[in-house]
C-alpha cells in the first residue's frame, strides 16, 4: 500500500549497495550486497525501527535514508524528492533536515573542540544565527538534553558515555531537523542510563514534532518506542509491521525465532523450541531462492528456487515468506508468546520517575 506524499517522508524503491570485495587472481572484484533491493515508507511523525541480527545491514540501510552513502542502485526519496542523485551543494541545502545520533559516543565528538563549539557547527552552516544567538541557542539545547548550560566550555574527554551521547542528540536538534535517524544511540551505554537516553529522545521527539528512525538489537527498547518495526536478514526485509503486531504474531519464521531469544526471568515463561541452528550465510556467495532457507525449519523445494517478495500479509503489514500463512496455522502454538512490554514499561517507567525527582541540573552527572 503506497501512502500519499503528504504522509511519508522518507521512502526507499528498491535500493541496494554493493561494497567490493577482495579481488581474484584474474583482477576481477566480487561485490557484497550489503542493502539488496529494500523498499520501505517511512511516515511523517512515526517512530521506526529496524531489527535483525549484526551484519545484516540494518546500520548500511540507515545510513542511506540520509544519504551518508551513495546506492548502488534504487532510489531514496525525501518529501518526494529523490535525494540519491542530488548533487552537494543540493544535498547541503537538505543536511539540516537529517540528522543523525551515531552509536559510539566516543568517536563521534571531535575531541579538539569544546561542546559549545561541536553544538554550534550545524548552525553555523545551516542558520543565519548571529553569534549571541547561537550561544543562548546552545545554552537552551544542553538544557533540553539534561545538561548544565556551563558545560559547553568543557572538552568531550570530560564527559561520560551517557553525557556524550546527549551532546550528540543536541548537536543533532541544532540544526531544526525533520528526521533523526539513531544507529544503536544506547547499545554502547548501561542499562540504566539507556533508559534516561531512550525517555529523553521520547520527549524531545514530540516536543519538536521528530520522525525518528531507529537500529537497535535490544528488542524490548524497540517495543518500548516504535509505531513500525521492519526485521531485516542478510540485507533483504523479511517481515515489516505495527508494534503490537510484530510482538503478538510474528509470521516469518525468522521474526519468530528473534522472539524466542528474547531473555525471560520467568522459567515458566521459557520456550522448549531450538533456536536457529548454523550461521548467517556469507553475503559473498547468498544462498539462492529464500536468503534464510539454510537455517527455516519450514523450508521447502520452492523456498529453495524461488525468492519470496514482500507481500500483504492483511492489514497493515508485509513479510516476505511463502509459507507464512500454513506458519501461523500450525506453529502458532508452538512460538512461545513474547513477552510484552509490561516488565520493559515498568523498567522504563521507573527511570523516568527517578531521572524526573532530579534537578535538571544534577542530570549531567549520569
């Protein structure tokens, strides 16, 4: 189902990157298909999310909606403007509409500049700011982000990993964005300061009225936030759905077997069915037909000679299977159900609580 232009904003037709490979002894590269055609519609204001295991492409893909990499083949669409053969002068214009949080702290902040001066960049090339104006404009962001006004003549050394990654999301709101894509903002932070990082984008996201973009592999931060989630395997989207829809009744088997290993404190609750078997095949050489039919425990002869397409899968969803529908007739009993977001709302709920009891001030010391 295709949305009006007025809903989405971003949207991907068929987009694929090939990264070269090592060459042979005759001089000729093999390519890794990193993205392999992938069509996606991102809506205007919604939380989305892309999940699968690491090397997926989940962070290549992310990357392309912004156009921090150039696709092989495709196109990325922004507001209905396909963005991929922009020029870069073109492509600056747009930078300030897109902005992205990277997943390591410590080697996103120039560590040669002072935090005022990392907040001030993008308004300097993106805004007609006077000077005064920016500084009271970074005041104001450290501000929104939970961190004192002073610490912008601090150096990035000086701060811990949380600290660090709430320069980045206010570096990434100084420009006015529309979209800001995270690539795994809290994977590299503890437990209970991902929760302040996740709560904090939460609100900065309605506050300035953000569609977010989301890579993340802890799946109970990703039921916690998102409208949409897409579940990715060696470069292809096998299962895109609604939040309650991916939890409740997973259709690909591949989507089912992520939600068996999702860790359950309760012995009742675990599952008694294998996990996947074997290793991810090598994007070197995939395997023909169906990517996952060397580890599917429903694959069939068909699955091995004919590539499934993303279809309808009823409502408002797709997945990219043909067996999906005798899977949910017959497996249904024997996927364990996912948990639900009550233990992961009550872990978020209560670090919001606390990080609330706090001056705003004191909220740099995380």
């Amino acid at each position: 189902m295709s949305l009006p232009t007025a809903k989405k904003i971003i949207e991907t037709r068929a987009v694929t990157k090939r990264f070269p490979g090592k060459k042979t002894l005759f001089g000729t590269a093999s390519f890794v298909s990193a993205v392999n055609e992938v069509s996606l519609e991102i809506r205007r204001g919604e939380t989305f999310s892309i999940v699968g295991e690491s090397g997926c492409g989940k962070s290549t893909l992310a990357r392309l909606l912004v156009r921090l990499l150039h696709p092989s083949d495709g196109a990325v669409l922004y507001e209905g403007n396909d963005i991929s053969t922009l020029s870069e002068t073109d492509m600056r214009r747009l930078r300030k509409d897109l902005q992205f949080v990277f997943q390591d702290p410590f080697s996103s902040l120039n560590p040669r500049m002072t935090v005022g001066a990392l907040i001030e960049e993008p308004m300097k090339v993106h805004t007609r700011l006077t000077r005064a104006e920016r500084r009271r404009k970074v005041a104001e962001l450290l501000g929104k982000v939970g961190l004192r006004a002073a610490f912008a003549n601090r150096y990035p050394h000086e701060f811990s990993g949380g600290q660090r990654q709430r320069i980045g999301i206010a570096r990434a709101l100084a420009s006015g964005p529309k979209v800001i894509v995270g690539d795994e903002p809290v994977s590299a932070l503890d437990v209970s300061v991902q929760a302040q990082v996740i709560n904090l984008l939460e609100d900065l996201k309605a506050e300035f009225d953000l569609t977010l973009i989301l890579i993340a592999h802890d799946l109970a931060v990703i039921r916690h936030m998102s409208d949409r989630i897409a579940v990715m395997y060696l470069g292809e989207v096998v299962e895109l759905a609604g939040n309650d829809d991916l939890f409740d009744r997973p259709l690909h088997p591949y989507t089912r077997a992520l939600m068996r290993a999702i860790p359950i404190a309760s012995p009742h609750g675990r599952s008694m069915n294998a996990t996947l078997t074997g290793d991810v095949p090598s994007p070197l050489d995939p395997p023909s037909g169906c990517r996952f039919h060397p580890r599917c425990p429903h694959a069939t002869d068909l699955c091995v000679s004919e590539k499934p397409v993303l279809g309808q899968a009823g409502g408002d969803r797709t997945v990219a299977c043909h067996h999906w529908k005798e899977i949910a007739d017959t497996a249904e009993s024997a996927v364990r159900e996912p948990p639900r977001s009550d233990t992961a709302a009550k872990r978020f709920a209560l670090f919001r609580e606390r990080s609330q009891q706090q001056e705003p001030t004191t909220a740099g010391n995380i």
